[in-house]
C-alpha cells in the first residue's frame, strides 16, 4: 500500500501527502524507504510537516514525520547535503 505511492510522493498535493502520511507510522519510514530515500522526497516530506506545523493543522503528524525520518539510513547524510532553504526547514 506504502511504496508504490512513496516513489511519486513528490508529484502529490500537500493534502494528499498529509493523508498518507497520518497512515504511515513512524516505525514504517525505514523499511520503507530503505537506502533510497532522495533528496527530493525528504523536502517533500518535511515540507509537508512543516506546512501543518506552522498552520497549527497537525503539529502531532509533523513530529511523526521527522521521528520516521529520522530512522532512515540516508536522513543523515541528506541532510549534510542540503541546501541553506531545506535545511531550514528539517531544523525547525
């Protein structure tokens, strides 16, 4: 149910992110991501969690999100390599 959607998450509207990430449990993001978590969707997703955090809508699913995040092999190492705007928004 989870990976053929994970693969076109960018391409999604930030509601339809925000629904499949309130199902997606935290302990969930590393087997499903795996080593192929890109760069793209990371922004994606904390772009995603920041939107509801900052409006209030849902500051539980962004700290899910980062927790999740924060499992997968390749958070670290993206985030050494992101951009001053990204890095922006995982740190806040």
């Amino acid at each position: 149910m989870f990976a053929p959607v994970a693969g076109r998450l960018c391409e999604q509207p930030l509601e339809a992110r925000r629904a499949w990430l309130a199902q997606l449990p935290a302990a969930g993001y590393a087997p499903l991501f795996g080593e192929s978590l890109t760069e793209a969707t990371l922004c994606s997703l904390v772009d995603t969690a920041s939107a509801h955090a900052a409006a209030a809508v849902d500051a539980d699913l962004a700290l899910q999100v980062l927790r999740g995040l924060s499992r997968v092999k390749r958070f670290d190492m993206l985030v050494m390599f992101l951009d001053a705007p990204a890095l922006a928004k995982v740190q806040a």
